[in-house]
C-alpha cells in the first residue's frame, strides 16, 4: 500500500513538472509580450467626480482583433481590420503605459491579461477597461 501511494505520488509530482509554462517562473514582462485576442472594450462613467457610475458602455470585439505587444516595447493594435503601431513600456508588475496612457494591470496570466485606464483629470470620470485572451 504505502508503495502505491508512494508511486502515485512521485507520478503527480513528475506530471506536474511537465508543464510548459508556469505564471511563477515567468515575469510580468514575460507574460505581457504575447499576442492577446481583444476580448472586449468597457467605458465606466462616472457622476461628476463621484464614484456613482453613470453609464457602462461594453463593446465587444471582432474575433480577429489583437494586441501583440512586442520584445520592442512596441504593441500592434489590430482592429476592425486597421492596424496601428504604439509604443508600450511595463513598470513593475502593476503598471503598463500604453500610448502614453498609465493602465493598471488587473488580471495578468497565461490566459487572462484586464487592464484598466482610470482618468480623475476631467470633470467626469471615466474607466476604460480592456479585456484580452490567449
């Protein structure tokens, strides 16, 4: 018995070591520098300066809309059929400037990257949120 469970164990053990990739070994940057599938768009308007939401505005996307973000710290947009090249730059494992625009990263791993620009400049504040997939 206890050389079945031992088996079985170290079989868990070599299985799980098989993986490709693992959110732990990679770094933010790492994860990042993919092609991501452009789930949706969502634009959070809020009263005034309140954090009361107004209005949610989700916009999905076409199937073959992407955001490849290169080792060049440059990111292609794909949308609609248009492409259109920016510069983007990670800043620890919370921040992405895209565009000049400071995005928090909500969601980064293998699969899921959200990010959100928050603008509390104007008299009405706004969050854009973008949702990506691999």
């Amino acid at each position: 018995m206890k050389k079945v469970i031992l088996l079985s164990l170290v079989a868990i053990g070599i299985f799980a070591s098989c993986r490709k990739e693992t959110t732990s070994s990679m770094s933010t940057t790492d994860m990042v520098q993919k092609k991501w599938r452009l789930v949706s768009t969502q634009d959070v308007q809020y009263v005034g300066t309140t954090n009361v939401v107004d209005t949610i505005i989700t916009t999905p996307a076409a199937i073959t809309d992407s955001i490849e973000f290169k080792t060049n710290n440059t990111a292609v947009f794909t949308f609609m059929g248009f492409a259109d090249t920016v510069n983007y730059q990670i800043i620890g494992d919370t921040k992405i400037v895209v565009d000049a625009d400071t995005f928090t990263i909500n969601t980064l791993n293998l699969n899921d990257f959200v990010m959100t620009y928050s603008n509390r400049v104007d008299t009405t504040h706004y969050d854009n949120i973008i949702t990506l997939k691999r």
